[in-house]
C-alpha cells in the first residue's frame, strides 16, 4: 500500500498543505516545532481516525480556523483509495469518507490502511502504565481483525455499565445476568486474540531487537492476563462482593499488561536509554511485521526523530533494518540531513525530500535533483 498524496487544510500548525509522495522514501528536514511531526500524524489520523498524541479533535484544530479537512489518495491492493476526515467544532462528529462515502460507524475504518508510527513518545510503553501496553496490543490486532475492535468496544460498555450498577448498590445476579453475559463472550474473544498475538509477535520482536542492538541481549515480552487463570464468568463471580466494596470491576481483560523484559528482568528498572531506545524501536518494528503477515497489506512506515539517544552503532543497524525489503513507503522526520541522506544512499530507490517551517513544506530534492535552484 502506498499513499500517493495528501491534502491538509487547518490541521495544527498547518494552514494549507498539498504533497504528491515519493512510492519508496518520504523525508522532512526541520527545527522542532515546525510541523514535521504534525503531517505525520495527519498521516495517522487517516488510518486511525485520531491523533498520535491522544488529544482530541478540537485541539487538532489550528488556531482560529472554523474547520480541518485531512484527505489521503492511496493505492492498496492495485486499486485506487481515497479517504477523507472533516471536522468542525459544534458537529455531531467528525465525518469520515471512503470514496466520498460516510461510514455509519468509525470502527469499519480501522484496518483498512495499516500503518505503523516509530515516535518518541514511545518511551511511555516501558514507562507508562499497563494502559499504555494495552493500546499497543489493541492498536496491532484490531488493524488485522476488525472482530477484535467491535468486541473491544462492546467489552468496554459491558464494564462501564457493570460498575454503575455497583456504585447504585444493586445486588441482585440477575440483574448482573446479560451485561456479565457480554463481557464474558468479549473478554474471552479478546484473551484469545492476544495470546495468539504475543505467541506469535513475540519472536519477531526479539529478533529485530538482536538486529538493532547486535548484542547476546534476551529480551522478552510476558502476557500477564487475569484469564490466564480463570474464565471470565468466573471472575466476576468470585469478585463480586470485593467489586462491591471498591465500587468498580477489579478483574478482567482491562487489567490486562505485558512485562516487557531484558535478561529476565523488567525492562522500565534496569534498562539504559540506548536499550529503551533499541527496545521500542524493535517494538515498532515487529508491529509492522506482524501487521504485514496478517493483513496481507504492506503497511505505512513513519519514523519520527527515532535516532535520538542511540549511539552510531544502533543508528547504523536501524538503517540497515528500515532500508530492506521488508519495508516500503518510509515518512521519515529528522533536524539534520545526516541520517536522512544515509538512508537515502542505502536505499538506493525513488525518494523526495522537503524542507519545514512553520507548518509549510518546500520540495527540496527528488531522487538526486535538486528541486527549485536549493
């Protein structure tokens, strides 16, 4: 799959914006703050339908403007995709179009343009709470199964309306029968998806963690789920008057975290950056894999500021990695030319590469000719 072009109006810092993408690597050169970041995740919320950084549509929204439009022209499976997201402030919602088309519900869009993000905000997955880990999870499988979204959103209903009912004080079981009788048929969908997912994902992270780090290193990933111990009806049964007291559901898939481990040990205590770095980016990296054997879909790549806090040595491997086969379109952000032009040499394909300033991009190179006397 690759994304031809993209035309962004009023989305963060960028007013206007109209970009016909190279089929192999994309690069933006800029200071921090100038809206690198910013087309990436356009890019992103394309495919997601919201932000990489969490933050809702409002604040997408540049300052001042009335509305944001974000519209992507792809090809995917050798046929032509165009998809657009609209949004403005006092609507229902957001609108979403495939082919001028709206889509009754968002979940039918999610998977339809896979697409992996490497950013720094990655950090949080070893930093962050379970939350973060669960997202992680949740984001990879539900591109490749749209079963598993629909059933993540039924489950999240089924908790939220359970633990009204305890915070009300009801007590009776049958009145706990039919939403109980939903989140076991979701939490049990959603335990399986995972534990096939972290059976299989899990190999391939370690291998691209020993590519990257070129280190005897063991690293591992340890699915710790309360149903790896009791089906969910069971659960809730057995927690049903401590659930009472704290006024919430304590048990279930929502609990849900994977350890992440290097040499047997969590990866949050002992690891340098540099490893929390290559840890990540080995993450990501899985993902895309993973994604692209499930899907049968060549996902989109977008690398931003991945190089900081790594030494030249996991720099070089990571080039080395991102430049194969494996890979296809590459978005790819960096303040320097140094890294990007290294790519660009390894490579040895089709590229474009743009200069950002305050959220406008100037064409600057295509495949070894400068663009525009620069």
């Amino acid at each position: 799959m690759t994304l031809r072009s993209i035309s962004i109006l009023n989305f963060k810092n960028i007013a206007e914006a109209a970009l016909d993408f190279s089929d192999n690597v994309n690069c933006f050169i800029g200071d921090n703050g100038m809206g690198k970041t910013n087309l990436l995740d356009a890019i992103y919320y394309l495919s997601f339908c919201k932000s990489c950084a969490g933050i809702g549509d409002s604040a997408l929204l540049r300052h001042g403007a009335d509305f944001m439009l974000v519209q992507g022209h792809y090809l995917r499976r050798g046929q032509d995709e165009d998809v657009s997201i609209g949004f403005k402030p006092g609507g229902k919602r957001k609108s979403v179009k495939r082919g001028g088309k709206e889509y009754a519900r968002l979940s039918q869009h999610i998977g339809l343009l896979p697409i992996v993000m490497v950013s720094p905000s990655d950090w949080d997955l070893i930093r962050g709470t379970g939350e973060e880990r669960r997202r992680f999870i949740d984001q990879i499988i539900s591109q490749g199964d749209s079963e598993y979204m629909s059933h993540l959103i039924k489950y999240a209903r089924a908790v939220e309306n359970r633990n009204v009912m305890i915070r009300r004080g009801m007590r009776d079981p049958l009145l706990y029968e039919s939403i109980e009788r939903q989140l076991d048929v979701s939490a049990t969908y959603l335990h399986r998806a995972r534990q096939e997912w972290a059976k299989a994902f899990t190999p391939i992270f370690m291998e691209y963690y020993r590519q990257i780090s070129a280190s005897a290193e063991t690293v591992e990933l340890a699915y710790r789920s309360h149903l790896n111990e009791l089906p969910m009806r069971q659960l809730l049964d057995n927690n049903r008057e401590r659930d009472m007291v704290l006024g919430y559901t304590s048990a279930g898939i929502h609990r849900d975290d994977v350890e992440l481990l290097l040499g047997g040990h969590p990866m949050r205590k002992i690891g340098s950056q540099g490893q929390c770095k290559t840890y990540t980016v080995a993450l990501r990296l899985a993902q895309y894999d993973f994604l692209k054997r499930v899907s049968g879909i060549t996902p989109l790549l977008l690398l931003d500021d991945i190089f900081d806090k790594l030494d030249a040595h996991r720099v070089e491997n990571i080039i080395g990695v991102v430049v194969g086969d494996t890979f296809g379109q590459i978005f790819i952000t960096d303040t320097n030319r140094t890294h990007l032009d290294h790519i660009i040499r390894r490579v040895g394909k089709d590229y474009r590469t743009w200069n950002v300033a305050d959220g406008a991009f100037t064409l600057i190179e295509s495949s070894g000719k400068e663009v525009d006397g620069k």
